[in-house]
C-alpha cells in the first residue's frame, strides 16, 4: 500500500526532525553566541590595551602641538596590529585632530561617537564588522583616543560553529529518517489489511473491522473511525439540510426587506396627496366644530405615517452606492447651520458652533449633511429637557481625519444602551415619538463613504451624550 502524505514514517521522521531542530537551534545559538561572545571580549580587551598604551604614547605631541609626531604615533601602532583599522584623536572640544583613515574621516562616525560616549560600539561598514573603544586622553584633559578593530574573526569563530552544528543536525536527521523507515515497515501489514476491508464497505458501517484488524494502537483507531463514518456522514447531512433551512429564511428576510422598501415608496406617494387635501380641508374657513377637532388628529397620524416611510425608504436607500467629492468642513457647517435652523426654529436650545475651517474632507456631501442633521436634532431633543438647553457643534481634523462632533447637556445615554444606540428600530423615545431608524441610518451613510459615526467614551462637556463623525481627509482649504 503506497503510504499517503501523512503516513506513520512521514509522522515519526517530522516529528523527530522537529525535535532535534528544537534542540539543535537553541544549542547551537548558545554555542555560537558564547563563542563570538567570548571573541568579542577578548578583541575588546585587547583594542582597550592598545588604546591605553597609544593615549600615553600621544599625550607629548598633543602638549607640544606636534602634529607631525602625534600622526606618526597612530600610525606606527595601526601597523603593528593586523586587526587595527583605524586610530582617531578628538581634542577636548570634539574636533578631530588626528587620524588614520585613508580616504579621510568619515563624518558619520562622529556622529555615531556623539551618542555612544565612553561606550564600547559596534557596527557594520561597507567592508566589514568593527568595534570602536575609546579612552581618554590623560584623564580626559587632552581629548579621546579611538580605537577601531576588525570583528571579523569573532564573525567567523560564530560561523564555523554554527556550520559544524548544522553538519551534526544533518547526521542526526538521517538517522531519524532511517529509523522512520524501520517503524513504518513493522505496521505497513496493518494496514493493508485495514485498506481491504474498508474497500469492500465503500456505503455503510463496518463495524467487523474492530475485530479483524489488529496492530498498533493507531490502526485500531483507524479502524474504529471508518467504522463510525457512516453515522459521522450523517449527521453532517443533517447539518447541512439545517444550514440550507438557515441560508433559505436569510433570503427570504431580504426579499421581505426589499418588499418593504418598494411598500414605503409606494405608500408614500398617496400619502403626500392626502396630506395635501388635508392642509386644504383645515384652511377651510366655514368648517364644522367636529372637523376642527379631528382635523389635526388626522394630519398628527399623516405626519407619522411619513415619518416611518420616510425612515423606512432612507434606511433602503443608504447602502447605495455613494458619490464621493472633497466637501470643505466650513461649508457643510453653513449649509448645516441653514438646515437646522429651519428644524428649530422656536424651540428654546442654544446652539454654539465652532468651525475653524482649513479642513477638507472627501465625502458625499447629501449624505453627510442628512446624517449630521440627525444627530443635531437628536441632540437638541435631548437637550430640552436639562435647565440650560444647548447644543455644540464642533468642526476640527488631524491629519488623516475630519471630525464633525455634536454634542448635548441632556441626561446622555445610559451604559446599558451604548451598544444598541445604533441598532435599526432602536430607540428610547416614547411610542409614537420615533421610528429608532435615525442613528442607523447616519452610521451607513457616513460609513458608505469610508468614515464612522461614534458615540464618544467619555461623555459631553456640556453634561449629556456626544456623537462625533470621522470622515477621511481629502486636504486643506487656502
């Protein structure tokens, strides 16, 4: 029987790989880092003797201004020392006075010196790992001596052990494969036996082969899940067939939504021209007692009957496709302004407006004036029954987002609502008060268009509930 991917050899040969690379990585990582470790320490020792020796050496021709002398001092000891890069002299105010590059010193190793005073550093050039140690120069009085050696060799000791770990790993994985081999071979009977069986029960239960087939523990166990089979097939059919139910009913609450779409649209139309025989039966001058007092009960139950569709047609419409353009936050501000002003005209709420412009944010601008709308008359309810009714409308941005913030001094929303605040049909009005369709539908026009709508964490300033819309920045208005 040819063995599968996942076969007993396969199984022992990764899992022992496995374990020696758990154990072989670990240990040759402390081995190597041990060994560039105790290298490294032993170059840092060594640069740190030389530099001792050469800031002695250096401290005449620095007292003297011999420049002569001192450059003939680095550079006798770099040649006597083949892991010596460089020799460098800084005086006591930082200026390099003295060195042994060839190609003249590189700015950026002072820079790398400034935040790295007094400190062993290492780093990478073009050619080469190196180390600089620095000392100072009698006490510090006549400047600093640096000191750059090759890392090189401490690089390569790492190297080395790590490929004589990685030749180890390489025998050791043979001999797992070798064995996996021999493993796989003393249970291969098994299952071939175990193969027949199956074979001749392609449709139903087996459970014959529980007592047929012996062998390891895991053949068994094979054996016992092929004879469970049937009944496992079964019920995943049966959770099929429940998922198939589910995925129906699913398609039919949409087909039910877009039925109640096509109903509102279609109920509002009619309703619109009852409402308008209305208007012209209560001008009526000459009307009777009895319609004067149920006249406005009537055109009460109208206005309600278009508020709900209204919702009902917007909550529709509002995963529509959006078009999208920079909208400046000044302007839709003022055309804010405008819109609610005509919405409150009357009521007894102070609005405070703060919009320092300079903001542009890519939008579709019906949209978010519809939602900034709703939030703003939410807010000014809110706000009328506290003792100082007063609505904030704040316009700001940041460099990735616009924010258009409206918040309330009413009583705020309780912690046990946040989460349902924007929830379709959601709402804590009284009956016949609001449709709960307000909120949600904000939240998809905005979120259409790329933004989110929030209720803030940590409340108004003015007392009450603070809603912010976040809106993507398009850029900045001159």
């Amino acid at each position: 029987m040819a063995l599968n991917r996942w076969s007993l050899d396969r199984i022992v040969a990764w899992v022992g790989s496995l374990a020696l690379i758990a154990l072989f990585v670990p240990v040759g990582t402390f081995f190597a880092l041990h060994v560039v470790s105790a290298a490294e320490r032993s170059l840092a020792d060594h640069g740190l003797w030389m530099a001792t020796s050469v800031a002695r050496q250096v401290v005449k021709p620095l007292l003297v201004e011999d420049d002569l002398g001192l450059y003939e001092s680095l550079r006798r000891a770099a040649s006597a020392d083949s892991e010596v890069r460089y020799l460098c002299v800084e005086n006591a105010r930082k200026e390099v006075v003295a060195h042994t590059f060839k190609d003249g010193y590189p700015t950026a190793l002072g820079e790398l010196w400034k935040g790295n005073s007094g400190q062993v550093v290492r780093f990478r050039t073009q050619d080469e790992p190196l180390v600089d140690i620095s000392v100072p120069i009698l006490a510090g009085q006549l400047g600093t001596l640096h000191v750059g050696m090759s890392r090189a060799e401490a690089i390569g000791s790492m190297r080395r052990v790590l490929w004589a770990m990685g030749g180890a790993l390489g025998v050791a994985l043979s001999i797992v494969f070798l064995g996996a081999r021999v493993v796989a071979s003393r249970v291969s009977q098994p299952l071939r036996e175990l193969e027949a069986e199956v074979s001749q029960f392609p449709g139903q239960a087996t459970p014959g082969i529980r007592r047929r087939i012996s062998g390891t523990p895991e053949v068994e166990s094979l054996a016992r899940g092929f004879a469970d089979m049937t009944e496992r097939l079964k019920a995943l059919e049966r959770e099929r067939a429940a998922t198939h139910q589910h995925m129906v009913q699913a398609e039919r609450l949409a087909a039910l939504g877009e039925l109640a779409a096509g109903l509102a649209h279609e109920v509002h139309n009619p309703l619109d021209g009852m409402q308008e025989c209305l208007r012209y039966l209560s001008a009526d001058p000459d009307k009777g007692e009895r319609a004067a007092k149920y006249y406005p009960m009537l055109q009460e139950g109208l206005e309600r009957i278009a508020e709900v569709m209204r919702g009902m047609l917007t909550f529709a419409r509002s995963g529509q496709k959006v078009s999208l353009e920079p909208c400046p936050s000044a302007s839709v501000v003022e055309s804010l302004e405008l819109l609610v002003q005509n919405h409150l005209r009357g009521r007894k709420v102070r609005l405070t407006w703060q919009n320092p412009g300079g903001c542009v944010c890519l939008c579709d601008r019906q949209g978010l004036e519809q939602a900034a709308l709703n939030l703003v008359l939410n807010a000014a309810e809110a706000a009328e029954g506290s003792d100082d009714p007063e609505v904030r409308i704040e316009a700001t941005c940041d460099a990735q987002w616009v924010y258009l913030s409206v918040e309330d001094s009413g009583p705020g929303v309780a912690e046990e609502l946040r989460e349902h605040v924007f929830d379709p049909f959601f709402t804590t009005k009284p009956a016949g008060k609001g449709t709960g369709l307000g909120l949600s539908v904000s939240r998809q026009l905005i979120r259409a268009a790329g933004g989110e709508v929030e209720l803030g964490p940590e409340g108004s300033r003015l007392g009450g509930a603070r809603f912010v819309i976040r809106m993507p920045r398009a850029g900045s208005v001159e």
